[in-house]
C-alpha cells in the first residue's frame, strides 16, 4: 500500500490540477464571449443611429432651402462611420481608435445639423423631423449604455485573466487583454459655450 501512496497523490493532484485548469479555461471563454457580444451591441447601436440619420437626412432635405454643405457633411461623415467596422475578436487599441474617430466625426456633423435646424421653423414643427431627433436621442443614450456594459464586460474578462493565479493558464492559454471603449481624446475638458446675441 506504501509503494502505491505517491502515485494516488500525483494522481489527486494531476486531478485537481487538471479541474482547476478546465475551470479556468471555460470561465474565460465565457467572459470573452460576453465581452464580444457587448461589442456586437454597441455596434448594433452605432447602425441604429446610422439608420435613423438616414431617414434624418432624408425627412431635412425636404426643405428645399436647407443648407446643402450641411446636409453634404452629414451624409459624407455618415458613409465613413459605416465604413469602418470592427471584428470582435481584433478589438485593438488602433481598430478601436479608428472606429471612434469616424464615429466622432459623425457625431460633429450630426450637431452642426440640429443647430442648423433651429433657423427652420417649419422643419422644426415638422413630425416626422422631431420623431427622428427624439429617437436620436434616445439612441445617444442607448450607445452610451452599451459601451459602459462592455467596459464592465471587458473589465471581468480581463481580471480573470490578469490576476493570480489565473494570470498563469491565460498565458498558457493563450487568452489576452482586451481593451475598453475609451472617451474621445479631450472629452475631459468641458466644451466652450458662447452665446451670442
């Protein structure tokens, strides 16, 4: 019985070990999964407001005398936002950069519009036109919402993967950091309000 001792030990602890290292395989595929699909929803909230800018665009140009150089921003800054996307999988801090710049740009061409929009008031009374600008809105919000639940998703993700003794099998694993949906570069500094009159 004393000659077979060592080899049941090595054998519980092959065993445990092996547990422990499923354990961690499987819990982090699942958090990077969850991290990917709150990607998926982020970007299925940027096309949602792609699409209702679209009908935006649309619902302004019916106003014959609207700017056109507006209107001209709006669909070029637009064109580019849709043009980039970004595979789950290769989240990157260049991809991400670059998909937040036309993002941005977008976002800029979007308010130049609205503010436009104040010197046409019968665009303004229009209700198609005020039905578009509050589901604009609303879609704002829900864009800020998904992008700080895949921050969250991220964040557990990369804390299974950096800390003792996960830290480990990630490398073992091949299991990376992702990176989070950072702020536009400036957006700390509150912007310059200047009324004029």
């Amino acid at each position: 019985m004393k000659k077979f001792l060592p080899i049941i030990l090595i054998a519980i602890i092959a065993y445990g070990f092996y547990n422990w290292a499923v354990g961690f395989q499987n819990n982090a595929v699942e958090f990077q999964e969850n991290a990917k699909t709150s990607w998926s929803n982020v970007e299925s909230a940027y096309q949602r407001r792609n699409d209702l800018i679209g009908n935006l665009v649309k619902t302004v140009q019916g106003a014959a005398d609207f700017e056109k150089e507006t209107l001209t921003q709006v669909i070029e800054a637009r064109a580019k936002a849709t043009s980039v996307n970004i595979n789950a999988g290769d989240l990157t801090p260049e991809n991400m950069a670059q998909f937040q710049k036309a993002q941005s740009g977008l976002s800029g061409a979007l308010s130049k519009l609205l503010v436009s929009v104040e010197r046409y008031p019968d665009l303004k009374a229009n209700r198609n036109f005020l039905e578009l600008q509050s589901q604009l809105e609303g879609t704002e919000n829900r864009i800020n919402v998904a992008r700080d639940r895949f921050n969250e998703k991220v964040n557990i993700y990369n804390k299974l993967i950096k800390k003792f003794p996960g830290s480990f099998l990630a490398g073992i694993f091949n299991f990376t950091e992702m990176n989070r949906y950072k702020a536009d570069a400036g957006s700390e500094k509150a912007p310059d309000v200047n009324f004029k009159f």
